[in-house]
C-alpha cells in the first residue's frame, strides 16, 4: 500500500502524499456514515425532516455551494501555474481560494447566528441535530483548509513549487478538493432534497 | 543496546514484569469469586480485588511505556538520555507509591484510608481506576512530569523522528488527561463526563499512539524495511486514531445523563474505530511480509504480529459489536464489556508492551537475541496466554449474551443475582481459561531464566 515511495516512474503518479489520501478515505468514509444515517433516519421520520427542512437558508448554502467551487478552481490554478514552474505566481490564486473560503465561513457565521437565535440547539430535534453536527464537521474542515491553503499560499510566495517540487501544494490542494467534495453532497442532502 | 542510558529501561521491564504476575494473582481469585461469592471473605472481598486487578493492570502497563520510552527515545534520538539518575530516582519513588497504595488497598479499610490520605481536602477517591488515594495520584503526576521532563530534554538534543514524536505526543496527553482524575464535580452527570477522559480517552485515544510508536520501532528494527515507509504508516494510523477515537468517546455518554446527540455522535465515530486497529494489523503484517532481514529474534517478531491481530480483535472486533447505541442499550455493563475489556487490554496494550520487552530484554542483558530454546519457551507462554485470552473472552461473551436476554430482553425479566447464577457454567469455564493464562504467565516468566546458548551481540 505504502509502495510508491521509491522513485515515480509511472505516467499514472497520485498527486500530493500518499498519507493525504488515507486520511480523505478516512474522511470521505466519516462523512459517508453519517450521511447514510441521515438518510435511513430521514426515512422513518420524513415529515418532521421536510417540515424542518423550510427553515433552512437555502440561498446561503447556495452562496457557500459557488464560493467553495469557485476556491477550488482558484486552487486548480494555482496547482497548474506552480507545475509550469512559476510558484510565485500561484500565490495570487491562493490567496483568492482563501478569501472564497473565509466567504465560506462569513456566510455560514451568519447562518448558525440566526439558527442559534431562533433558540435551534443540537438537542431540538433529530433533524436539527443532524444540521448542526455535518455542518459544524465540515465547517471545522473548512477552517482547517484555510490554514493549510495559508500554508500554501506562504509556500508559493517563496517560490517552494515547481515541476520537481510538487508535493506540498498537491497535498494540500487534494484535502480542499475533499472539504468541496463533502459539501457538494450534504449541500442537497440536507438542504435541499426532500 | 546502542547507549548505556538506555538500560534505565531494564528496571521498569522487570517491575512491569512483577506487577503482571500480581494482577493476573487477583484476577484468579476474583474469577474465583464469581462462583465462590465468600472466598477469601472478609479479608479481600471482591470489590477489592477487582480495584487491586485494574489498578495493576494500568500501573504495570505505564512501567512498560515508561521503560518503552527510556528504551526507544535513546536510540531514536541517537543521543543518551537526558538524566538516567532522574530515570532511576522516578522508577523507586513510583514503585514504592504503587506498592504502598496496593497495601493501603488491603489492610486498610478504603473510607480509613480516604480520611488518612487527604480526601477530605480534595476529594479525587471512590471513583472505578481512579481509586487511588490523593497522594498517590500527586505521586503519579510528579513522576509523569519528571518522566516528560526527561524524555523531552532527550528529545530536544537529539534526533528528531516521527517515532519518538508520536511517542512523546502520546505520553504527553496520557499525562494531561490524567489530571482529569483530581477533578470531581458534585454534578454526578459532569462527575461521569470527565471520568471518561482519564482511561477511556487513554486508551481509544492517545495510547493508541504510543502503541502504533512502539509497534513501529520495533518492527523497523526486526524487519530492516525503511523508516519512510514505516512513517508514512504512522501518520496514517495516527490520525485514524484521533478522527475516530476522540469524539468516538462518546459512546461512553449514551445513558449517564448527557444530551441525545451522544448518541448519534458517540456511534458514529465509535464505529469507526476498529480501523485504526485494522490498518495496525495490516502495516505490522506488511512490514514482516517485507523484511529485509531475518532478525534472530523470533518471538519478538511473534509478539509484534500478535499485537497486530489481538488488538483488531480485541479493541475493534469486540468493541463494536456493542458500540451502537440501540444495541448498547441493551448490553451496557454487561459481561459483554467485561469481554470486550479484556481482549482489549491484552490484545492492545499488555502485547505491545510485552513486543517491547522482547526485543529489548535480550539486547539490555547483553545479547541479540535469547537461545532457541528461550525463544521457544516464550513463544509457548505467547500461545498459551493468547488462546486463553480468547477463550476468557468467548466465555464472557456468551455470559454476556445469555445476560443481556435473561436480564433486559425477555418478556419476564429475572434479577440480577438469579441470572448471576444461571451464567455460573461459563464464569467457572473462564476461571479455567484463567488458570490456563497463568500457566502461561508462568512459563513466560521461567523462559527468562532458561539457559542455552544466545545469539551474540555485534556492536557496531
């Protein structure tokens, strides 16, 4: 499993560190579980979670849905640049993924603002306990994200990447794919789909 | 033995060693126990033995991390350690506190040995593992903190490897969440909450790091496969650990009072543990399957894949088949946990310990590896408390299965001592696979002891 340590010489090489992609399987297969524990839940109490469901923001989950999108083809950029050989110039691109993703947690303060003041708490319902807790999984991801694109971006900046260097921003990139990914699908899930 | 420091670790291995022989003594007479409710009534009635049982099991595994970390931390390091003489200092103060705290436990009533210890200045006693009285819990956290303090210095002069830092992480949470134990809220909801944080989250926790730290030296020693590859493993294994453990914790939280969302939230992640297990199973597997040299220790590379197996079984196996809150609903506190207790113990932290001392117990007496006939003897003592173990657990499975009906799912419950005596059939079959464990402990004690002639050590 630990194989590809010795020297790529493969056309097909994993980008980023092959730990990176353990942890996303750990992750994925994390948010995984819960999602289908949402939906075998939902399906026994399927009026209690459409009715629930209204009181959701869609429009915000929709603005976070674009920014999020919107981060990781900045981050593709940034990669693309970096791989041509010219690392400084991806830091721009970084540093616009991280504005969307603070965008991203902007929105969501707000939303969690007006949920708290509605007096919604983890013990409200089932439902609401579901909210709560994948949101708030994955808005703690998106914090981490946002150190590592910080990261990034500092890396960039000092010109670290390159076609020989690749690693650190490929790592970190694959992790914010994976935070996108996960929201791509408990966006519809728990907001929308009914 | 590459730095003569690292023979500070001989002493703890020996102490850790004796005191494995005192918790399995108990552990006979409690199974005893079970059937013969008055044996050795009223001198050391049950409750006793029990907490004397637990309390040895945990102390003898943190003489084992202690001597694991003196031993390791050197070599990875590549420096000596920081004070020896601290080391040794540490090793007397902690054996005497424990032994003078087992005795207290036995010749002196527990409410008089509360009044003589301070509890009525801090109240920290009467709680299960946490019995201990205030002045040996100050002593445990003294000791800790010079232990820490020593192998950190070690650290900062030295080599820097992935190994010891999981290493040194994981004794460093050890240390922070034991100070939980002085913490004792009148809220016996929140009383209950932080209890969990001192053994529970030490051991689906941060000793699973230590553990994983410990498994890693020693197979990059007796396999010779490349630190990147052994690493890579680590993290891996690490953060497996920490997602899933940390928050899977609350599976402890179903029934104590706290809020439903434990219950979604302590499944979930609970669920998830056994993988880290599952992937320690397979890298130490991987790692012997990949060696590149046949190490002339034999039974440390037996005890090192045994870790692998009994811990997936043990811990991940064994802990989810009741992890899910519906189910645990029925079998909290059940027999089912005492099997789970068990064949996590062992399979987890004894066998890592045990990898540990037999790598190291050859190399600190002056020689690669232990005569054929010494390795056999010891990989006897290996099966012989293996199997056992396994059939303890069957045997308490069953109890607990046949528990959990008689007592909490029938249409016509039965009491709890009427169904005690329905179940007796499989608590003597588990006294006899104790006995049988003992005989193992026995013969894994006497293999230290057997002559012939031993693979010389080539210093380089």
């Amino acid at each position: 499993m630990a194989r590809n340590s010795g020297p790529e010489t493969t056309a097909r090489r994993l980008p980023g560190d092959l730990a990176i992609w353990f942890f996303i399987l750990a992750e994925l297969l994390a948010f995984g579980v819960f999602f289908v524990v949402y939906a075998f839940t939902r399906a026994n109490h399927v009026e209690l979670f459409n009715a629930e469901q209204l009181t959701l923001d869609r429009t915000s989950g929709a603005i976070n849905t674009v920014l999020l999108l919107t981060s990781s083809f900045f981050v593709v950029r940034a990669v693309q640049v970096a791989e041509a050989g010219f690392s400084r110039r991806a830091a721009p691109w970084l540093a616009a993924a991280f504005a969307c993703g603070a965008g991203f947690v902007v929105v969501k303060i707000f939303e969690y603002a007006e949920k708290i003041g509605a007096g919604i708490s983890l013990s409200s319902s089932t439902f609401y306990m579901f909210y709560l807790s994948l949101t708030f999984f994955h808005f703690m991801h998106v914090i981490l994200g946002l150190v590592i694109i910080a990261a990034m971006w500092n890396g960039a900046r000092t010109g670290r990447y390159g076609p020989g260097n690749m690693n650190g921003i490929e790592t970190g990139a694959a992790y914010w794919h994976m935070v996108d990914l996960v929201w791509l699908i408990l966006f519809p899930l728990i907001y929308v789909m009914r | 033995m590459k730095y003569t420091s690292q023979s500070v670790a001989l002493p703890y291995f020996i102490a850790a060693i004796g005191l494995f022989v005192g918790q399995i003594v108990f552990g006979l007479a409690m199974g005893l126990q079970y059937v013969v409710g008055d044996f050795l009534f009223p001198e050391i009635p049950f409750n006793v033995a029990r907490m004397v049982h637990t309390n040895l099991l945990i102390v003898w595994l943190l003489f084992g991390f202690m001597g694991a970390a003196y031993y390791l931390i050197p070599e990875e390091t590549e420096t000596e350690l920081y004070s020896p003489k601290l080391a040794l200092l540490m090793f007397w103060i902690f054996l005497i506190a424990g032994a003078a705290t087992i005795l207290g436990y036995l010749f002196v009533d527990y409410n008089t040995l509360a009044e003589m210890t301070g509890n009525n200045i801090l109240a920290t006693m009467g709680r299960e593992f946490l019995e201990q009285p205030l002045l040996t819990k100050i002593g445990i956290v003294i000791v800790a903190l010079a232990f820490l303090f020593n192998i950190s210095m070690t650290m900062l002069k030295g080599r820097k490897t992935v190994i010891s830092i999981v290493m040194l992480l994981g004794l460093w949470g050890l240390a922070i969440f034991f100070l939980f134990s002085f913490y004792n809220p009148g809220n016996l909801v929140k009383d209950k909450f932080y209890w969990w944080w001192v053994v529970h989250l030490w051991v689906e926790g941060v000793w699973e790091l230590i553990m994983a730290a410990m498994l890693a030296f020693v197979l990059i020693k007796v396999t010779g496969v490349d630190r990147e590859v052994i690493e890579k493993w680590l993290y891996v294994i690490i953060t497996l650990a920490l997602v899933t453990g940390l928050i899977g914790t609350g599976h402890h939280y179903f029934w104590i009072g706290t809020p439903g969302y434990w219950q979604w939230w302590g499944s979930i992640f609970s669920a998830l543990e056994p993988i880290p297990f599952f992937a320690m199973t397979v890298f130490a597997f991987n790692m012997v399957n990949r060696r590149r040299r046949e190490h002339p220790n034999k039974a440390a590379v037996l005890w090192a894949l045994g870790t692998g197996v009994m811990a997936f079984l043990g811990a991940g196996v064994w802990g989810f088949l009741h992890t899910l809150a519906p189910v645990n609903f029925y079998t909290h506190g059940s027999q089912i946990t005492a099997a789970h207790g068990h064949m996590a113990f062992y399979g987890a932290y004894v066998l890592v310990v045990l990898t540990i001392i037999s790598y190291a117990m050859p190399l600190l007496r002056g020689r690669a590896a232990n005569s054929q006939r010494a390795q056999v003897v010891e990989m006897w003592s290996f099966w012989l408390m293996t199997i056992s173990m396994v059939f303890i657990t069957l045997f308490l499975t069953a109890a607990g299965i046949l528990q959990v009906w008689l007592q909490r799912v029938s249409d016509t419950p039965m009491p709890f001592m009427q169904v005690q005596d329905q179940i007796s059939l499989f608590y003597w079959m588990r006294l006899w696979a104790g006995v049988v464990f003992a005989v193992g402990l026995v013969t894994y004690v006497a293999s230290f002891f057997v002559k012939g002639e031993s693979k010389p050590l080539i210093t380089p």
